[in-house]
C-alpha cells in the first residue's frame, strides 16, 4: 500500500511531487518603514522637509534683516514683494520665512523635553508602583486639573522673556497629559512576563524600562511627541499674539501680534496676518498626518487590504481546504484494497 504524505499532490504523470510552499508572511519592517509605505505620513513629512528646509536655509533664502524696512507700508501682494508689505513696510515674506526658525525650534525644542518628562514620568509610575506611583499620579492630576491658559500667561508674565523661558512655560503646561498616556501603556507592559523575567534574572531597573519596556512604546511615544510639537507651536503662538512672547523675535506669533497691534485685521491687510496663520496650520497639519500614518502602521484594524478580491476569486482558506479534500480522498483511495 502505498503512502501520500499529507504535503504532497499528484503530478502529470500520476507521482506525487512537492505542494508549492506556502506564501510568506510580510513583516511589518519596524515603524520606520511603515512610515515610509503610508501615504499620510509621506505627505505629513514631505510638507515637514519643506518647512524645516526653509528654516534651515533662512539666511540664504532672504538674506539680511527682516525688520529692515524695504518698502512702502501695507503694500498687496507684488512682483517686488511677493507677499506684501506690513504697516512699517517691511517684507511679510522675509519675515514669514526666518520666523519659522524660532517657531519650530521652540515647537521641537518642547515636544522633546515634554515627551521626555512624562516619559521618565511614566515608566517610573509604572515599574516602581507603590507610594512612587501613588506620588507621581498625585503630582500629574495636579498638573492636569491646573487651567493651562491661566497657567501659562501666569508664568509667562512673571518669568523674563525670551525663547528659554517659553520653552519652560510650555513644558511645565504640557508633561502632564503625555506623563498619563505612557503611564498607562507602561502599566499593560508591566505585567508582561518577559519583564517579570528580566526581574528574575537581576537585570537593574534602569535596564528593564529603557532596554526591555521603552522599545515596546515606541509607537505611543512617538505619537506623544508629535502631539507635544503641535501643542508647543500653537501654544507660542497664542502667547506671543498675546504679547506674552519675546516680541523682539521674529516668529509667526510675533507676526501675528504686529498684525494686530498694527491694525491690519481693520483695515483689512490679510497678506499680512494670513501667512503666518496657514504655516502654523500647515505645519500642524503635517504632523497630524505623520501621527494618522503611525496609528494606521502600528494598529492592524487601521490598515488597509493591500489588493482587492472579486466575489469568484476563492479566499486562501477556502482553497486551502479544497486541497486538503482533495489529498484525503486520493489517500483514502490508496488505502482501499
């Protein structure tokens, strides 16, 4: 009698031959890599690139002082001056494009530092518990119950201007919400059991949160910084239309606080507060993207399926199970005298 193995089928000439392997399973690449193939988080990075080229190469692109007055006062959109002149005359596009330098520092600059805090915030929390955790989490409710618009102005007017102190108002205001949400993915993380391995095998606690813990948050933890980023360029600039910034900057929010001062909103002069008013949106609208390119690469019911099936195309179960049928009834007709 003879013997089929299960993994193999019949050929042409009646012998059995090899089943084609099944196909590989596509690896997820890392976070990098999902980036890259998401359209949103190309689109969000690209408009990044730009923004953050034209910071870099400010002295280049327009070079020279910004505040210098170039022309007329309140002067539409020219060949001359591509986005007009303010009431002083001095060139929108000029300073539009070196106040991008201190926006995004100062957005960047608190997206690190407040993603850093709650981050040492959070693992802390959730790997010591105890009176730590109980501490901690006294500490960021505070923090979060806190008005932040008050808060903010609070310290901004009583601390002496300039970037270093908007950095530190802004941190001070913005830990708290990331310490929470990475206090809580710390904590499902927690009670793994390759942490209670690290444990048993007398690895430093430093060790298990930044070597076993952190890489498993990498996600969560980017979408918190990209979160503080837009909360730290919005917030500078709220506070320098205000006129609670460092003024004598050149920024989109000094733009806008000169715009108002300046009465360009009465007389209707928008070539002068609607440019810096679409690169904070731009720039937020980016990293939304990026952030919705992080969700859909690290949560599997985001993403979408990578072909179509039509209604007669059988699934791969179905055709899997067709030819197992089809090997048990040839082994069945084998064994039959």
């Amino acid at each position: 009698m003879a013997e089929l193995d299960l993994g193999t089928a019949p050929g042409p000439d009646g012998q059995p031959q090899a089943a084609p392997p099944p196909p590989r399973k596509r690896g997820g690449g890392g976070l990098l890599r999902g980036l890259v193939g998401n359209t949103k988080s190309v689109a969000g990075i690209v408009i990044l690139i730009v923004f953050l080229l034209i910071a870099v190469f400010a002295p280049v692109i327009s070079p020279g002082d910004p505040n210098l007055i170039t022309g007329m006062g309140s002067q539409p959109p020219s060949p001359e001056h591509w986005l007009g002149t303010t009431a002083k005359g001095q060139d929108v596009l000029a300073l539009n494009i070196w106040g991008s330098r201190s926006s995004l520092f100062v957005g960047f600059s608190v997206g690190i530092l407040a993603t850093l805090v709650g981050l040492l915030v959070g693992l802390a929390s959730a790997y010591l518990g105890r009176w730590v955790d109980n501490l901690l989490s006294l500490v960021t409710n505070v923090f979060l119950l806190l008005p932040g618009l008050p808060l903010l102005v609070i310290l901004a007017a009583f601390l002496p201007q300039g970037l270093g102190t908007v950095i530190l108002v802004l941190v001070i205001t913005g830990w708290a919400g990331s310490a929470r949400v990475l206090r809580s993915q710390a904590m499902s993380i927690r009670g793994k059991d390759f942490v209670g391995a690290s444990q048993v095998t007398g690895e430093s606690g430093l060790r298990i949160m930044f070597r076993e813990m952190l890489p498993n948050m990498a996600s969560i933890v980017m979408s918190t910084f990209l979160a503080c980023v837009i909360f730290g360029i919005g917030a500078q600039a709220g506070l320098e239309f205000l006129g609670l910034g460092d003024i004598s900057t050149v920024s989109w929010g000094t733009n806008l606080y000169w715009a108002s001062n300046d009465g360009a909103l009465l007389t209707g002069a928008w070539w002068v507060f609607v440019p810096p008013g679409v690169c904070i949106a731009l720039v937020a609208f980016a990293l939304a993207l990026v952030n919705y390119g992080v969700d859909e690469t690290t949560n599997p019911r985001l993403r979408r399926p990578r072909r179509r099936t039509t209604p007669d195309e059988p699934t791969r179960v179905a055709a899997s199970a067709g030819n197992n049928s089809v090997q048990a009834a040839i082994s069945q007709k084998e064994q039959t005298p």
